[in-house]
C-alpha cells in the first residue's frame, strides 16, 4: 500500500467514514464513505485517493470504496451486510436520504452511478 493510500484510510477513520463488518471475528469488508448533497461528479471528478469534505446538509451517502477480504461465503452475506449498512446510515444519519455508489465495467467504458433510497 503506497504512502498516499495509508494516509487516505487514516484521514477517512479520522473524520469517522469508515465502516467496517465483522462476521464469526473475520472482517469481511470494510466501505468509506462521503456526504453530500447529490451532486456524484464532485466525487467522479477528484483524484484518486483524494478526502473530500462533507457537504453540510447533505442527504446522500457516497460510497467511495468497498473492499471485501474476498471469501466465498461473501456472496452469501452480502444481502444482510447491505441490510445492516442500511441501518447503521439511517441511526447514525438521519437526514440521509439515499445512497449512491459507482461501479466501473469494461463494457460500459466509464463508471456508472446508482441510487438507492433509504
């Protein structure tokens, strides 16, 4: 892991936008996150690696990175690691409305934003 990577992680448990999951004491995953007010291309638009300040007021919840320990029982889990996120946004943010992340396939040849509602 390079110096600026570290130094991202750090920064983002720093500001609290880290979350990790836990099951039978192996961390499964872990997601950091941003909070905006729906406007994707300040983040689509920034440099690798890069913290972001929240927007104050913000209503969404970007997903930056999610990164999985990559195990077999991960597809299993995945609807209950996506049902407890859900829950861990709406106690820890109220005004949180919806969730959005990217994804990046080959066949689309760019990223592509979706949005979910909380």
């Amino acid at each position: 892991m390079t110096n600026q990577q570290l130094q991202y992680y750090y920064e983002m448990a720093k500001r609290r936008r880290m979350f990790h999951y836990k099951h039978n004491e192996r961390l499964v995953c872990f997601i950091t996150y941003f909070i905006g007010n729906g406007n994707p291309k300040k983040y689509l638009d920034r440099k690798p690696w890069t913290v972001i300040d929240d927007e104050p007021g913000g209503n969404v919840l970007y997903i930056d990175q999610l990164l999985t320990d990559k195990s077999r029982d991960n597809v299993y889990l995945s609807l209950r690691i996506w049902d407890d996120i859900k829950e861990f946004i709406k106690h820890s943010f109220p005004a949180i409305k919806y969730i959005c992340w990217n994804r990046f396939k080959r066949e689309w040849g760019k990223p592509k934003t979706f949005r979910e509602g909380i």
